[in-house]
C-alpha cells in the first residue's frame, strides 16, 4: 500500500513539473515575439521612406498600391506629361533636358522628376494627369496646348496642387482657378532669325516650310519665319504647310518632298515630326532650319542653325513660386533677351561671314527693341 502511494506520488510530481515548465515556456515565446514584431515594422516603415528614383513612364492608374505611394522627404517632386519622347530632338526633349539642368542644378535631393511620354492620345495624358495630381506632387505640367481642356477640369479638384501648362498664356484665372501657371515661347523671334539666315542662302528663292497645326508656338515660329524672310529679300516665295499633326513623321515627309519638287532649296518646320522632313530634305541636299530644340545631329551636313528653347528660364520662377506658397495666376515666356531662346549654329557648316554677321544683328535688335516681329494675332 505505502508502495503504491508512493508511486502515485512520485508520478503526481513528474506532472506538475512538467507544467510548470511548459508555462514558463510559453511566456517566454510569447515575450520574443512580441519584441521582434516592432522591429520588423520599423524595417518596412524605413524602406518605404526612401525617395522614388527618377522614372520616365507614366504613373501607374489609381488603385495600384505600389504606385499610390509617393517619393517623401523634403524633395520638390514634379511631373511632367509630355506629347512625344524625351529624346524627340524638338518640344519634348527642350522640357525633358530643361528638368535635368535642374536637377543637376539644385540636387536630386532637392529635386526629383517623372515624366509620362508619348501622351499624343488626351484622353490618357488627363488620365496621367489626374493620377499625379492624386499621388501629391508639388508641380504638375502638362507639356502641350493640347491639354488646356483636360487641365481646366482636373486643377479645380485639387486646390493644393500646382499645376503649369504650355504653350500659352492662359492661366484660367477668368474662371476662377488660381492654381495653374502658363508658360509660351515667344518662337517668332529666333524664326525671324533664321528667315533672315534662309533668305540669304537660298538659290533658288523658294523656302519651304513644314507646320503641325496652325496654334501657339508652331504659328509664332512660322509666322517670324516668314517675317524674317519678307524683311531680308522681297522676292522669295515661302511655301507653308500645316500638315494637321504635331507627330506623323510620313506626313512631314510627304510635305517637304512636294516643296523640294517645287523648287525650295532651304527648308525649316516645327514639332516633333520635323525628322521625316529632315530626311527629304537631306536627300535634296536642301538646307534645315530647326527649333525648339538643337537639329544638328539629325543631319549635320545641311542643318545651319536651330533656335533652342531653355525652358529652365521659366521653370524656376514657376517652381520658386509654389516654394512660397503661390500655386499659379501667372504666365512666363522664353524670349531671346532673357535667355529662354537661343540660335544654336552648326559648328559643322561653313556659314558665310556675312549671313552669321546679319543673324547676329538681327538677335541684338530684337533684343534691344529696334526690330519688332509683328506676328498679328496668334491662337493660344
């Protein structure tokens, strides 16, 4: 009996040991986890912090997580939609290299850009838009006049974002938004220039010119074009043709092959399909007038000159002013006195003395006022 019970008792002990040691466990566990919890938490809170880098495609839509969240940090973050490439040797890329000089300039840990190209289609450039706008970046630009419809319904739906768009002067101020800067290049000025240069070199007194759509800077340019010629020499024709796009490169084409056809021997065109028109015009041998941005390496043997936009000249006023505060109610322009415009010659052409010499003096009256470039009225 005493043997018994003290089996019995033996075995009652192993048992309340072993719970005892199981409870101690269990706190134990419980307690490491719930240590190691926050630190993985703060390792994601961290990662997630770090600034975006610098991207070239459009935002993601809205509802994807990964592209809801924004570069942080005390950054000034922009977004730009623009109408063709970064590297489209014209409107774009005078934008895309302006918001590296920037960058370069303040730091990209002061200044961060993304950019969403090839938005020719309006209905996706107001849907990349709107996605920015939401994603809180300080500047918003809409890179092209044919955004101002799309901008004048979205910048009302958000009051603390700035936005910009050009070319134009149109702040939508008349209706009551106070949030939108515009920006125009005053392009007939270095198109008088390089009139005066055409009208010096051709042989033939036939000029051709290659159009997109007959607005904004793409008027301005071909209009001081013409002006530049008509004041140079009264006796060469000007054959102008607005093609209807800002990107069919076959159409441009088609357009300076018919001018060459009909005698132009000196040849110029705004907008980013100017490429198919350099190309027949360097088959024919015909000179290249560019703008907007530096032609040369499309064909440097017939290129002369190309009138540079440096949209740095109203890009950091713009961005100055929604660092203090004011979100728009105001347009800049490129002008060749302040800066925003300037001829581009080809090292790699011979131009004669005399042509680079009225050039010159053609840039210093402008300047100073003593020639005026009467363009009439442009629609913006």
């Amino acid at each position: 009996m005493n043997r018994r019970f003290l089996g019995i008792s033996i075995i009652l002990v192993i048992i309340i040991v072993g719970i005892a040691y199981y409870a101690i466990f269990q706190d134990e566990g419980e307690t490491e986890t719930e240590d190691a919890t926050p630190a993985a938490t703060e390792a994601v809170t961290e990662e997630a912090a770090q600034p975006t880098a610098e991207a070239t495609e459009a935002p993601a839509a809205e509802g994807t997580e990964e592209a809801a969240a924004p570069a942080t940090g005390e950054a000034f973050r922009v977004a730009v939609v623009m109408p063709s490439t970064q590297n489209d040797l014209a409107f774009s890329q005078s934008m895309y290299d302006a918001l590296v000089a920037i960058q370069e300039e303040m730091g990209e840990d002061n200044f961060e850009f993304v950019i969403s190209e090839n938005m020719f289609v309006v209905e996706d450039a107001a849907t990349a838009i709107r996605d920015y706008a939401t994603q809180g970046y300080d500047l918003v630009i809409a890179h092209g006049s044919q955004y101002g419809s799309s901008l004048q319904e979205i910048a009302p739906d958000f009051p603390e974002t700035a936005f910009a768009w050009g070319t134009t002067v149109n702040t939508f101020a008349d209706e009551g938004i106070n949030n939108v800067y515009a920006y125009e290049a005053r392009s007939e000025e270095g198109g008088y220039v390089n009139g005066v240069m055409a009208a010096m070199l051709t042989e033939s007194n036939v000029i051709g010119v290659v159009g997109p759509i007959e607005t904004g800077d793409a008027k301005l340019y071909v209009d001081g074009f013409k002006a530049g010629v008509a004041a140079t020499k009264d006796d060469v024709e000007v054959l102008v043709n607005y093609i209807g796009s800002f990107s069919d490169q076959s159409l441009a084409a088609t357009a300076a092959e018919t001018m060459i056809a009909d005698g132009a021997d000196v040849l110029t065109g705004t907008a980013q399909m100017v490429p198919g028109a350099v190309n027949k015009a360097k088959e024919a041998n015909a000179k290249w007038f560019g703008t907007q941005a530096d032609q040369t390496s499309l064909a440097p043997e017939i290129v002369v000159a190309s009138q540079v936009y440096d949209w740095t000249v109203v890009l950091k006023p713009i961005i100055e002013g929604v660092q203090a505060g004011t979100l728009g109610g105001e347009a800049f322009a490129l002008t060749l006195e302040n800066g925003g415009l300037v001829i581009a010659y080809n090292p790699d052409y011979e131009l004669p003395d005399d042509v680079k010499a009225a050039a010159d003096a053609a840039i210093e009256g402008i300047k100073d006022g003593s020639i005026t470039v009467d363009v009439g009225e442009v629609t913006q």
